[in-house]
C-alpha cells in the first residue's frame, strides 16, 4: 500500500517518523525517512517514506511506501488528518485521479476542504499552486474560496437502466451502418449521463450534497439531444432506448415537481421554452421540473464559508 | 484543419463541454516518459508511449477547432482513439486510448527512476533495493518496456 501527501511548511523528519510509527502502531525504527539521492536509507524497514521538496505554495511531496508487513493500515485520509495533527501543518491528497488538479487538504485542526492544485510546468521543475478551496483553513489564512465543481462528475453513479440497455443491444447483435452505429452510441451515452444526473439527485447529490445550476441545465440539455437522437435510430435501438429514457424520466418526475422552469431561468437564464422558435420546446418538460430543494443552494464557496 | 499558434489554442464557438469558451493547453509534461523524471507520483498517472508523444498538441489544438466529439457520459472529447478532459484553467488532461498508458503509485515510481538513469536498470540502484520495487517486480518490468517502447497494452 501507498500514501501520496503534500506538506506545508518545514518538515522535521524526526517527528515525521515517530508521527507515521504512531499513525501504524510501530516502532518508531521500523519508518525510514529519506530523500530520494540518499545513500544510508533502511530499506529494510517496512515503512519507507522518501521526502522530496517541492516548489509553490506547498512544499513536500511524501511519498509512503508499506511493506505487507504493516497490518490493516488506515485509510489515505485518517493518515493524512493524522499527520496534519502530529506535525501541526496542512496536509494534502489527492481526491480522485481526475481531473489531476483534485486534492483534499486537512488542517491540524481536522478541517478538510477540496481544493484545486495546479501542478504548473517551469522551466525544469513543476511549481504547485493552490488556486482555490472551499473551506477556509485557520493553518493557511488567505487562500481563495470557491465552488470546486468539476470534481462532483468524478464520481460516477450507478446507471443500471443504461446498462441493461447496452447489455442487451450488444447482445442483439444490431446490424447497423457506421451511421446508425454513431447515432447509437451518442443515444446512449446521452442516456447514461441522464440516468447519473437523475440518480444523483434522487441520492441527494453525492458526492458533497450539491450541484451546480449550470451542471443541471447541462444536464436538460442532453435530454433534449436523447429527444433528437432518438429519432434517428434504427427502430430496435430506437424500441429500447426509448422505453429505457422513459423508465428514468419517470424517475425524474417522481423526484421533481413542476416551477415552470423559473428557479433554474433565475439561476441560468431563459430555457428552452422561453426560447420562441426553438423546435419541440413545448414537449422538453422536464426543463419545467426541479426537486423540492434548489441542487446549488447548498454550494460552497464565499458565501458559505 | 488545425491552428498552427498558441498554446493556448482558443476554443472554436462550436466546442461543448468542459472546453467551451476556455483557452486551451496541453498536458502537464508529467504524462510523457521523459516528463517522469519529476512528476508528482499519484494514485494513477496517464502517460504516452513512445511514438506518441507529439500527438497531444494535434488532439488539443483539434478539441480546440471542435473536432472532437463531447461524451456526455464520461464528460470527456473523444479524438483520434484518445479521450481527454479539461481543467478549469483549461490545461487539457489525457485519460485514456491509443498510445496511452495508466500507470499505478508503483509503475510511475519505477518509471522515474528508469528516466533518471537513462534507461540502465543497474544506474538505478533503488530498483534493487527499495521494497517497493523488489516486492513488486512486475511494476519495474512494465516500467521498463513502456521506457524501452516496447510494452504492449
């Protein structure tokens, strides 16, 4: 197992160790500390952490490295809320894998926000920079605050109508000319990212319990493109694409009720049914459908903190 | 036909997504083979194989022109066999298809010490000894044939 973490600050190794033999329940021989080009390392120990400095506005890189030696190890973030405390600094890791600029940071205090950390190219070396978080840190006053959407679509929500759709589309075997089969395709990653939409807001907006208006309006307006597509289709994908949006537009609507459309036109402008001339806007309900408490009310950002 | 200045290459009004009305660039030079040497080891790490490394500027400045097609789903573009997403800074980010590779903390670990040492296993003496490489061989190997270009997905 690994950990990957990037400090703030000045880093004692010393405390570093006996913070990483607390952390595993070991003894305090039994961590290596180094630098990369340093030649007396244990590597016999089965807890190896190489120490590289970095440029910007962090200044660590830890890189962890546990041998099968070390038994149950806590998970990245306990380990990383643990450090930020025994070394009395901010403590960063990454979210997800992407995008690459998501991480985590937890003060000494236990306080974790998201934060967004560009890894900036220089000249021969890369330069961090925290471009913003969504929480304040007492350890690291003056940071900027803001929304971190572009993560919340990392997380992907289960979407089993889709699926059984694709399952059973492939196993038909459809035959299809490249047209047909791109018109199939677009159908139905357009179903999916509707049922991850709607599977989202009936689970109260995973990950951080919010959603941007713009993301949602996004998200209207690939159903509008599922409409169009579906059109297209040769009349078996058409059959079952068609029944699939339909079982996840009744979701929808169970979940919603119908506001004309403002709170999303006050949030993001005019939809599609105030848009005269633009065609089948009388048939795109759900741009009339919005659930009982706003997706965006709950964002982080200025105004929150 | 694509822009021959920038980066950034500014999007075309055509472009959806994550892209839109954003001043494109290319990936950070950690997902080349040679740009291991110092990137950042993390969790996963996309990285081109030899033979690729020139196609990232022809895919952005092509997501730039609209010619790539948006994925709803993955909420990435889609060009040329490879799939991208984009920062907010508008830095694009490889994520995965033809010429590309993931690697693990491991496999990108083994990869930097094997573009510090210019590719000879023996100039690199952490491989022989740090656990993390001697408990998992085939980490290194991977490493090395993606160097040598020779590895096959």
């Amino acid at each position: 197992m690994s950990y990957g973490f990037l400090i703030y600050g000045r880093l004692d190794r010393d405390r570093l160790a006996a913070a990483l033999a607390d952390l595993l329940s070991l003894p305090v021989e039994s961590v290596d500390v180094g630098a990369e080009d340093d030649d007396d390392r244990n590597w016999s120990a089965p807890v190896s952490c190489t120490v590289t400095p970095v440029t910007g506005e962090l200044h660590w890189h830890l890189d962890i490295y546990l041998t099968q030696a070390v038994h149950t190890p806590p998970p990245e973030p306990v380990a990383a809320a643990w450090l930020a405390n025994s070394l009395r600094t901010v403590v960063g890791y990454q979210a997800v894998p992407e995008p690459p600029s998501a991480y985590w940071l937890v003060g000494p205090d236990g306080v974790r926000t998201r934060a967004r950390i560009y890894e900036e190219d220089a000249d021969d070396f890369s330069t961090l920079r925290i471009d913003a978080v969504e929480k304040p840190l007492a350890a690291l006053p003056g940071l900027p605050i803001s929304a971190i959407p572009e993560v919340i679509r990392s997380y992907r929500m289960p979407t089993p109508v889709t699926d059984h759709v694709l399952a059973r589309l492939n196993a038909a075997d459809t035959p299809t000319d490249d047209a047909a089969a791109m018109a199939i395709r677009s159908a139905t990653n357009r179903l999916g990212a509707w049922e991850d939409m709607v599977t989202r807001l009936v689970g109260g907006w995973p990950p951080d319990g919010w959603y941007p208006a713009e993301y949602y309006r996004e998200d209207l307006e690939t159903r509008d493109k599922l409409a169009s597509t579906i059109t297209e289709l040769p009349a078996r994908a058409r059959d079952e694409i068609g029944r699939a949006a339909a079982e996840v537009d009744r979701r929808f609507a169970e979940a919603t009720r119908d506001d004309g459309g403002q709170a999303l036109a006050a949030a993001t402008g005019a939809g599609p049914a105030e848009s005269p001339g633009r065609p089948g806007a009388a048939d795109r309900w759900w741009w009339n459908r919005i659930p009982e408490s706003l997706p965006w009310q709950n964002a982080p950002g200025p105004l929150s903190a | 036909m694509v822009s021959s200045s920038g980066p950034p290459w500014p999007t075309s009004d055509s472009v959806t997504g994550s892209a839109r009305g954003r001043n494109l660039n290319p990936p950070h030079r950690r997902h080349t083979i040679n740009g291991a040497r110092n990137g950042e080891i993390k969790p996963s790490n996309t990285v081109y194989l030899r033979g690729y490394e020139d196609v990232a500027t022809q895919d952005v400045q092509a997501i730039a022109a609209g010619h790539a097609t948006w994925n709803e789903r993955t909420q990435r573009y889609e060009i040329n066999g490879r799939s991208y997403g984009v920062e907010p800074s508008g830095t694009v980010f490889p994520s995965s298809g033809t010429g590309m590779v993931r690697l693990d903390r491991n496999e990108y670990a083994a990869l930097q010490q094997i573009v510090r040492a210019g590719g000879d296993l023996s100039a690199a003496p952490q491989l022989s000894r740090n656990p993390r490489f001697t408990g998992n061989p085939e980490a290194v190997a991977k490493a090395k044939a993606i160097y040598d270009g020779t590895y096959q997905p």
